[in-house]
C-alpha cells in the first residue's frame, strides 16, 4: 500500500475503532462508518451500506445523494460482491455488466461485503464521480475498516441478516 493511503487507512481504522468503541447498536455504528469514510476518504460521491434480507439487498445507512433501496441479489456491483462473497473494485461503472445507476455522477465504485461465519449480512458500497478512483490498496484499506466494524458490532440483529 502506498505510504500516504496507508496513513490514511491507519487513520480511518483509528478514528473508526474509537467511534464504535462499546456501542452496540448496528444502525449508530452504520451511520457514523458511513461518514467517517465520506468525509475522510476524498473524491466520493456516495458512502454507505446495504443489508441482506432474503434474496436482495436493502439500503442502510449512507452519505450522499438518494440511493436505489433495493438491490436484487447478484445484480450490480453491491449484488455481484455480496453473491460472490468478496470485494469488487470497478474502475468505470459503465463498463460492469448490469451496472444500476442510481446515481448518473458515479463512475468508479468499491464494494466490500460484510460477511461473517460465511455469511454475507451486507455490504459497503462507495462510490466515486472519478473513474479509476479505486484501487487494491482502497480494496485493502476497506476490508480493514469492514474487519473493524464486524469485531466491534458484538451481535448482528437478526431483522438484518
């Protein structure tokens, strides 16, 4: 990882851990990771998560413009991780086979899925108006931040999952 995105990550990772230090409840911590990353990573247009309910994925807590609030499973980028279990970097959005526009701006997004014991209960999704934007270090630095969050969030409310 590149020694300045490597700051940054140690940092997000730091300010993260404090924010969710013994809160228990997922929506809190949901919507204070989704700001953390907004406001600290640069270049986003949109920050947040979807959770897994049935067979499609429902929006959560976010930054940004409206989103789509539901997202059938395998279709998109945020359907196409949380199917295949990891995370997917799409430098142009355009490009992704069966790409969901829900905000015309966006043209590079990262998606990393919240899975634990083998089961996918979500996923973070950013977005960036900036093709290219992503990269295998933002892969890195976000499976980090998502490690963080699922060691901290003590027991996952079952209307989630």
């Amino acid at each position: 990882m590149s020694a300045e995105k490597l700051r940054l990550y140690d940092e997000l990772a730091r300010q993260l851990a404090s924010l969710i230090e013994g809160e228990r409840d997922l929506v809190a911590n949901c919507a204070n990771m989704a700001a953390l990353i907004y406001h600290g990573l640069p270049e986003l247009n949109w920050a947040g998560f979807y959770f897994a309910r049935q067979k499609e994925l429902v929006l959560g807590p976010f930054q940004g413009k409206p989103a789509c609030i539901r997202i059938p499973w395998g279709e998109g980028v945020c359907g196409a991780a949380a199917m295949c279990g990891s995370a997917i970097v799409v430098p142009d959005v355009h490009e992704f086979p069966g790409h969901i526009a829900c905000d015309p701006e966006s043209r590079s997004e990262l998606v990393v899925p919240l899975v634990d014991e083998g089961r996918v209960l979500g996923v973070l999704d950013l977005d960036s108006p900036v093709a290219g934007r992503f990269d295998e270090h933002d892969r890195a630095g976000c499976e980090r931040l998502v490690a963080i969050f699922l060691a901290h969030q003590l027991r996952w409310p079952e209307a989630f999952a």
